[in-house]
C-alpha cells in the first residue's frame, strides 16, 4: 500500500481556486492531506472543496489581515492543528512605473508580499507546536529577472524571498521556510503578464521557446516540487528558492 506523504497533515493553500495553488491543493490531498482552501473566486473554492472531500474552503482576500487570521482560526476549529503553509495568491499590478497607479502598486504588495507576512504572523505560534512544520513561498523568477511593466511583481516576488530567508533563520529548527520560484507556466496568470507585451501570443510562444526544456510548465510541475517541498522528503532543506523554469535562466 502506497504510504501517503502528507496524511493528516493540515495545511492552508491560498490561491488555491486556480492554477499552481489548485494543482498543489489537489497534489497535497491526494497524498492525505487536510485542508483550508483560500481564494476570493465562491464559485471555483465551493466546487474545488466539493470535489476534495473534507477540505474547507474560506473565501476572501489575502491582503486583509484580519482574513488571515480567520485562515488559522477555521485550521484550528476544524482540525485541532495547523502543520504547513502553501502561500500561492498572486496579482500583476502591469505598468511601467511612471503610469502605475499607487492603488495598483499598493494592491500588488498586499497581494504578493503583505499576505504571507500577515498569514505567517498568526500560523507560525501554532505551527512551532508540532513536528515537521513547514512554510512553502510561491514566488517567481521574477524575482532574479525582469520584465516590462512588471514593477511592483517583480519588486514583490524579490521581497518574498528576502522574507523567506529570514524567517527561515527565525523559525529553525522547528519550522522550515522555503519557496518555489518558477518560470512561465501555463497557467491564466502568464497570459495577463503577456498583456504586457505588444503581442501577447507571441511573447508567449517566446517565453516557452526561451526554455531549455522548449516548453511552457504546467501546474502540475509546480505540484510535485511543491509537494517535495512540504513532505518529509525535503526535512534537510531550509532557507532556499528552488527555481523551477525549464532552464530559461540560463539562457
């Protein structure tokens, strides 16, 4: 009998209402996980936590800090501990930095950087009580890498990791703290980013052609690294961004 990686293992998923966070969120119950979903679209969670029997599904918006700390709440109330975090909610915020509103920039930052500040604050006291605790970033080669109009992503994503490596000083040895960055995986997100471009298609087709491996990533790459990354099987790893991008940064 295969031995499940995560079983009874509970973990909040933010973005979890699509692309990476839903393939994470489905990866991680496959393999006996229990779970608070967390998303603002009611009618993709309320499917999605059909669909992963058991799991719990609170809408909202990560930039409100008061919302994160309901994410803990209903962790608790359901299942009695919290044991991971899987930080995946993401916006744009396009626009050079010239013509980008501050309402944009601001939204981006609460979004991208401020949520996983605010989860972390009220999860970390809960997850310091267990055993193998763990806090999984998704941030982006966009923090290594930028790109046209993408001022207030890139400046976020690069921040996530700066906050993950201190936290991952902080927190050792009872909870480990690490991040996933990947390239243009095929998900709604890289086509708003596309929007960037003056052709968005083919600024696509150039990104997947700008990979080693000649192919956008799907969501369900990101999965298995991400599962990787908050299973046992990473217990040796803390601290780091592991790139997952189909070698476009070394070209």
């Amino acid at each position: 009998m295969k031995r499940m990686k995560l079983k009874d293992k509970v973990c909040i998923i933010t973005g979890a209402t699509s692309g990476m966070g839903k393939a994470i969120a489905e990866t991680l119950y496959s393999e006996g996980a229990k779970l608070i979903l967390s998303g603002r679209n009611l009618k993709r969670g309320q499917a999605l936590a059909k669909k992963l029997e058991k799991s719990v599904f609170v809408p909202g918006d990560v930039g409100n800090a008061t919302y994160n700390e309901e994410l803990v709440n209903v962790a608790l109330d359901n299942f009695g501990k919290l044991d991971a975090l899987s930080l995946n909610a993401g916006v744009l915020g396009l626009g050079n930095v010239v013509d980008l509103p501050i309402s944009s920039w601001q939204n981006t930052l609460e979004t991208n950087l401020s949520s996983i500040f605010y989860l972390s604050k009220y999860a970390i006291p809960h997850l310091q009580e267990g055993t193998g605790s763990t806090i999984l970033i998704n941030s982006s080669i966009a923090a290594f890498k930028s790109f046209p109009n993408h001022p207030a992503y890139c400046a976020s994503k690069g921040a996530t990791l700066a906050l993950m490596k201190q936290m991952a000083v902080e927190y050792a040895p009872k909870i480990r703290v690490n991040a996933i960055c990947p390239g243009p995986v095929d998900t709604p997100l890289i086509w708003d980013s596309a929007k960037a471009f003056e052709k968005p298609e083919e600024a696509v087709e150039n990104a997947k052609n700008a990979t080693l491996l000649k192919r956008l990533g799907t969501p369900e790459d990101i999965a298995k690294l991400a599962l990787f990354m908050l299973s046992d099987d990473s217990s040796w790893i803390t601290g780091s961004a592991m790139t997952i991008d189909g070698g476009i940064l070394n070209t």
